[in-house]
C-alpha cells in the first residue's frame, strides 16, 4: 500500500507506504519530482515469492509531475529499446527534469488518483 502526496510548497511527491513516511538511509524524506506508475504483466515464480515481470510491450500508465496528473500508456518494443510514454491522444510525454520514480504494477492493480 504505497502513497504518494503532493507537497506544493516544495514542488515535490513524498511517499509513505502503510501510512509511513519512506525515508532514505541518513533519515531525509523519499522525494521526486515525477512519478510514473506502469502497469505489466508479472506472475510469481516459485515458493520464495520472486516475480517476473513482462518487461517489453505496452501498458496503461499514470503520469504526476507538478501537482498534476496523466492518464496515459507506456511502450517498450524491445529488451534493449527505451521506455516511452504517452498521453491517452498517443503524443509522447516529456518529464520534468529532475528525479523520477517509476511505480511497476500487475495488470490487476488499481490506483486512485486524488
């Protein structure tokens, strides 16, 4: 259970998972600037719970920069080629520059946007 809240002041997403505060090894905040969450197809493996996930194709996407959100879909068409990302009319989307955080999900996960 992994949240993400807008920080308007600082222009930043701070995570939390089960309601806490993520924090990094010298006790800072976990910030980004973008988050990107992507849906793939995963399957477990064996008794040690170790996933593998479907790294090349495409998939729906989420898309939070600037206090702002994108439905969108991701691309992969190969296992040497780029991720790309798109808005829901098909045209590429630029992140801000700075960190991002990309968020790998199973196609039967949902999330909320609010």
């Amino acid at each position: 259970n992994v949240s993400w809240q807008y920080n308007k002041d600082n222009n930043v997403y701070e995570r939390s998972v089960y309601g806490t505060p993520s924090m990094t090894f010298d006790n800072n905040r976990v910030t980004t600037l973008n988050i990107v969450v992507i849906t793939m197809p995963m399957k477990v493996v064996d008794s040690a719970g170790r996933l593998e996930v479907k790294t090349v194709g495409s998939g729906k996407a989420l898309f939070l920069a600037n206090g702002k959100s994108i439905d969108g879909t991701w691309q992969k068409l190969t296992g040497v080629s780029p991720l790309h990302f798109f808005d829901k009319n098909g045209t590429e989307i630029s992140l801000v520059r700075g960190t991002t955080w990309l968020e790998i999900v199973g196609d039967g996960v949902t999330w909320s946007n609010n």
